[in-house]
C-alpha cells in the first residue's frame, strides 16, 4: 500500500500541533479511519492520545474506525484516487461514534 503521510512524529509543523495539543484541558475524540492512506491511524492516534495525557489531560477517546478512508467514507483501498467514485458523503458509523460521545461527554 502507498502512504501519502508525513512521519507526524518527526515533521517540524506536525510536532508544532502536539504542542498545542498538549495544552488542551477540555474532552477530545480523535477519530481515524483504519484505511486512511493520508493520516495513518496506527501513527496518529497514538500520538495524540499521548500527547493530551502527557498535558494531564485524560478525557481523551480515540477511535479506529473499521473501513473508513481519510474523508470518512466506506472504501475499499483508501486511496485518494478513489474518493470521486465513493457515492457516500459520510459514513453513518462515523456520524454515530462523533454522536455518540457527544452526548456523552459535552454537557
């Protein structure tokens, strides 16, 4: 498979976002999907989660999310070049999960 990615851990203006990140106090979702060619979950998830934690902040949940690309679409490769033949705007799965902790974490 291809990756379009930077390495997050190692580019100048991606470790300047954790900085920011690990300033944040309030509840975070990170969301991947695991066919994201762009932003590789198994990288980025992890980097954020230790990250907020890391700035004392445990209200974070991330989430993998199963067949997703980097649009939040259901896909079969994950390619940019598939994006234009997805019908789907979002997935629905997707929509629940960010619905879901909403209601469960902002008051």
């Amino acid at each position: 498979m291809i990756y379009f990615q930077r390495d997050f851990l190692k580019d100048r203006e991606s470790r300047y976002i954790f900085i920011y990140i690990y300033h944040f106090k309030c509840p975070v979702l990170a969301i991947n999907g695991d066919k994201d060619v762009q932003v590789p979950y198994k990288v980025n998830l992890p980097a954020i989660e230790k990250a907020l934690k890391k700035g004392g902040n445990n209200k974070v949940t991330t989430i993998e999310m199963p067949g997703l690309n980097h649009l939040f679409q259901e896909c079969k490769t994950g390619l940019p070049t598939e994006y234009a033949q997805i019908e789907q705007t979002f997935s629905p799965m997707a929509l629940d999960a960010i619905t879901n902790w909403i209601k469960t974490n902002i008051k």
